[in-house]
C-alpha cells in the first residue's frame, strides 16, 4: 500500500515516543524522540520553517514514519538511545566507536575469593574496581595480586571440594598456598583478600615497605635469586602505582567529557576518575550530522555512550551545558540506581580537568584529521568513485561473487560483503555448490546467486562478479528469474590473472590504476577469491582425512568424526602417539592402537 504521509501526518497523537524515519528502501534513515509526537513530527514536512541543508535533505528521502508511544520522556530517550544503537540511521550524528571496558572483579561473596577479569559489572555482591582502558594493563595487576597475596586462580567450590583433588601448579610454585587442601585456614586467607583489596583501592605503601624489607633481608642472607625476585615484584607495583594519578582528595567516582569539532568531525576525550585516582582516559570519534552545533553533538555522544557502557560514575562534568541536562540525568540515575549529577565547572580543580581533556581531544582531532581523511578516501571515497565511474547515485553496500573447484572437485562458491568500503565479515557466506557436475563455473555460479537472492533479502547497492560479460550475463538471468533489480558489474583480469577494469552495461569501462576506487576493485576481488579457496582447501582437507580414516580397520562413523574434530589435519593424526589419540572423545586404548598402527606398522 502507498504511504500517504499527509493522512499518516493528521493520525499522530499527542504523547511522548520515538519516531523512525525510512526511505524508499525501507532503510531506517533517522531516529528521533519527541514529548509531543505529533507537534515534533509535523515540523519536518512543514514549508515555512527553516530546518537547515541536513534536514532538508533528509526529508527529502522520506517515503514513510512510523512512531513507537511511551508513558514518558524519560522512556523515549531510552528507547531512542537503543535504536540509535541498533541501526546506526545516516543522519543521525553517530559514535564511531563502540569500546567496552574491563573491571578487575573480586568475588568476596565466596568463602575463598578469587580476583579475576570482568568484562560486565552484575549485581552479584562481588567488589569491582574499574572500569579500565587497557585489558592489558588489567591483566598484569591480577597476575601481580596473584603473586603477592597468593590469591587462588582455580574456580572449584570451597570449602565444599576442599581436599577432594590435589593441588595446582600454583602451590608447588609457591604462588598459592592452596586452600583447595585446607593448607591454609579461611581467617588467614580473608586476610590475603583484604590486604589484595587495599592494593586495588590505591594503597601501595604497606606493599612497597614489605617487598623492600624482604629484598634488603634475602640479599644480606645471600639469597639472591629471592633477593632479585622481589626486585622484580617492587618493580611491578611501581609500574602500577605510577599510573593511579592522584587528581582529587575526594575519594569519588566522575567521568570528565570535553570535546573539540570543526565543520565535519569531532573528537571527545573522557577522562575516567575512580575513588579520586585517574584510572585512564579514552577519545572517541564523531561524525557531524549537518547543522548540530557544539550542544547537540556532545548531547548525542552522551546517550550513545553512557546507553553503552555498563557503569555510571556519580558524576559527569562536562564541556558545554546541554538542554536535556535534567533528563539525562533521570535517565542515568536510575541506569546507577543511585543519583547521578552533571555539571559545568566554572573555576577550580574541576575546571582544569575539563581543559586539560579539551587539549587532549584538539590534539588527537588535529593529528587523526589527515589520517582519517586517508581512511576515508581508502574506503567512503573509493566507493564513491566507483558509483561515479558506474553513474549509480551511491553505493552502500557491495556484495561480491567467486568459485573455486580443481577440475570440477568440490565445487564451491564465496560471498564478501563490503559496506561503507570496509569488509563485513560477519555477512559473508559460502556455498557449496550441489547441484553441477563437473567444471561449470557458469552453472556454478547461477546455482549459487539463485540460493542466495532467493533466500533473504537485505539486496546490495551493486553486486560484483568475478569474471567479465558471461559472469554478469549469468547475474542478470538470475535476478530476472527472481524478480530481483541491482546494478552488476564484472570485475575482469588481465592475462597475468592481474585486476583490469569494470565490465558494465555491456561495455569494460576504462578505470585509473592509481585510483582509491581501482585498489577497493582489487581488494574486493582478491577477497572473494582467497574466501574460496580457503572454503576449498578446507573442504579438500577434510575429504581427504575422511576418505584415509575410512581404511583403517575398527574405526567407524563415530570415531571417525571425533578424530577429525580433535585433530585439525590428517598430518597431526598421523603424527599423535597413542596416548594422545586415547585422549579424544569416543576413543579407547584400543581403538588408538588400530590408528596408530596403521600409520606405524610399516616403521616398526
């Protein structure tokens, strides 16, 4: 049914909710929230307002809107931070980045705690301290607790499966003293825990004078092995020490947002401040959605963010103040559970920390400009200039086709996704081609393009053939065959198997070798054809494992598939000893002997 946006316009309601925007290809184009749905919508198709070159052009894509209602504002903003998130719609202003971060995790709810890495804060009534910006630097520290405070890394029950197993590594190397044995009491421990505790929380000073004591001791006793280790050990805490900077006597949690822009691109810096130590800091890029000024942008950073991550520090101080300050507000307090405040120094401390993250984000805006401008021409820019080189109005999405069979064998074809000039990998696809004898690249190909344009939909802006007219040919068939309309172009090779040009509309189109557009053409093409061969090679080599196994006596169906899943290659088989082909599920001393000495009998 055609949309009638006029009639659509009159049924609006006057409550708060999300509005979508979608074009002619149904594409979410545009998310919005409104306290007044009907007011706000109607504003993007009224004549006599002035809403700036973006909007214009926005609406001018418009072929429907649909709206979601909710009881509040506060629920709209919800609901718009999420679907902002979920379709990355073109004319909003968007987060580049999608970073999530680290917490050092200490699950003092069991009766032995462990201290170990977390991705996600829970409400579990573990301690957590973070988040972090370097899962590396995080990773070191748990390895430094666990080396001075001999804090447990297994994850049995205890006390419940206390003596039930022998001891780890880690005791007899001294790093644990076990209390999966009961070689230490639960009192004793708690106090390891509590002293580990300390040290995530900044206090460094008992450690330091403890490790110092121990090296001066081991090394008038001549112990110098000891003595160098705890050298090494005091080393480590410096290190860490070193970059937990005081910034505040307020023992508080705060993240400090300061952001630099020009006319197209933005850079946000964030500081993050736990217990009144600077843990890290981050930067963030943005592109600048049309007309949004220095306010709108650091508001959309804002709820894009803080919808993302999983911890909300007590305090946000900002660079700007922002119209929907109360609400965000609402919004990330009862994200915390607890109340949650904004603010824009004016003097003092608070101030210079905005300054300082300021100067860091025009710092990383001038030096990443030219940088991301390349990155842009390698992959947005070429793809423009192959729409341009075609005379299509844009190119999203691309969507390239190749087989790979040796001598009709194993036939098989690829699909690579490129979107916005970058491989989607997650979009790929294989295909094993079933219903062709033979070496039928042709046949092969139609096989493969009718399963997948038959199947889903989400169809690309341009679909790229390797190969020239016959492969497109074979494109066009099979799109008319399905009722299916998308440009097809063949990406056509020189006698050297080289990238040559761009076969269209039944003519090559000459194409600049030194162009970003020729090497996106090349990259694409190379991709598609490694993707095939890897699927190929891979299927050959589980084929030939199979068809080897199939010989050796008292080895059925069943062993047979647990020896292909517990070795990668025919190779490693041939290769394992006895107790290692035991080892795989479904496998007995005697089965491993028949495989071993197939392999072996002749050498013995």
């Amino acid at each position: 049914m055609t949309f009638d946006i006029e009639e659509e316009l009159k049924k609006l309601p006057s409550k708060p909710g999300v509005y979508l925007m979608h074009d002619e290809r149904d594409a979410i184009i545009y998310v919005g929230k409104a306290v007044s749905l009907k007011n706000r919508v109607r504003q993007y198709f009224q004549s006599s307002r002035n809403k700036g070159v973006k909007i214009e052009q926005m609406v001018t894509h418009i072929a429907r809107f649909e709206y979601i209602i909710t009881d509040s504002e506060l629920e709209a903003l919800v609901l718009e931070c999420n679907l902002i998130k979920e379709h990355r719609p073109k004319y909003n202003t968007m987060l580049m980045d999608d970073k999530a971060y680290p917490f050092i995790k200490v699950t003092a709810q069991e009766d032995y705690p462990r201290v170990m890495l977390a991705r996600q804060m829970r409400k579990d009534r573990a301690k957590y301290f973070g988040p972090y910006t370097s899962a590396g630097a995080v990773k070191d520290t748990i390895d430094l607790i666990h080396k001075l405070y001999g804090i447990r890394t297994c994850n049995k029950a205890l006390p419940k499966m206390q003596g039930k197993e022998r001891p780890c590594l880690n005791y007899h190397i001294h790093q644990c003293p076990a209390p999966c044995q009961g070689y230490i009491t639960k009192e004793e421990y708690a106090e390891a825990v509590k002293k580990a505790l300390s040290f995530l929380g900044g206090n460094y000073s008992p450690i330091l004078k403890e490790l110092e004591e121990k090296m001066q001791a081991a090394s008038e006793n001549l112990q110098f092995e000891k003595a160098i280790e705890y050298r090494e050990l005091l080393n480590s805490v410096g290190k860490i020490a070193q970059k937990q900077k005081i910034t505040s006597s307020h023992m508080e949690d705060k993240d400090v947002v300061a952001m630099a822009s020009d006319q197209e691109d933005a850079v946000v810096q964030i500081f993050f401040i736990r217990e009144g130590r600077l843990i890290g800091r981050d930067h963030f890029c943005l592109h600048i959605a049309g007309e949004d000024d220095q306010e709108a942008v650091l508001t959309a950073f804002l709820k894009q963010f803080y919808a993302g991550t999983p911890y909300i520090p007590r305090e946000l101080i900002i660079q700007y103040e922002i119209r929907e300050k109360e609400l965000i507000e609402e919004w990330l307090s009862s994200r915390r559970g607890q109340r949650v405040h904004i603010h824009v120094p004016r003097k003092g401390e608070k101030e210079k920390l905005v300054e300082l993250a300021l100067k860091n984000a025009q710092i990383v805006l001038t030096q990443d400009k030219e940088r991301i401008r390349r990155e842009e021409g390698r992959t947005i820019g070429a793809m423009k200039e192959i729409a341009k080189l075609l005379g299509l109005p844009g190119i999203h999405r691309v969507e390239a086709y190749d087989i790979s069979n040796i001598s009709g064998f194993q036939t098989v074809g690829s699909m690579v996704v490129y979107e916005k000039g970058r491989p989607k990998r997650s979009d790929y696809r294989k295909f094993r081609i079933r219903g062709v004898q033979g070496a039928d690249d042709y046949a092969s190909m139609e096989e493969m393009l009718t399963r997948r344009l038959s199947h889903y939909e989400n169809y690309p802006d341009l679909i790229m053939m390797d190969g020239g007219r016959g492969q497109v040919n074979i494109a066009l068939k099979v799109m008319e065959a399905v009722g299916v309309h998308v440009p097809v172009c063949g990406m056509v090779k020189d006698d050297r198997h080289r990238t040559r040009g761009i076969y269209y509309n039944n003519m090559e189109l000459p194409i600049d070798r030194d162009s970003e557009g020729f090497r996106l053409v090349t990259r694409i093409q190379d991709e598609a054809h490694r993707f095939a061969i890897e699927y190929h090679r891979s299927l050959r080599s589980r084929e030939q494992v199979h068809s080897v196994l199939d010989d050796i006596p008292g080895i059925g169906p069943a062993r047979r598939k647990a020896l292909m899943k517990g070795f990668q290659t025919l190779e490693e088989i041939r290769s394992a000893d006895i107790e290692a082909l035991s080892a795989v599920p479904g496998m007995n001393a005697r089965a491993a002997r028949q495989v071993f000495e197939f392999f072996h009998i002749d050498k013995q």
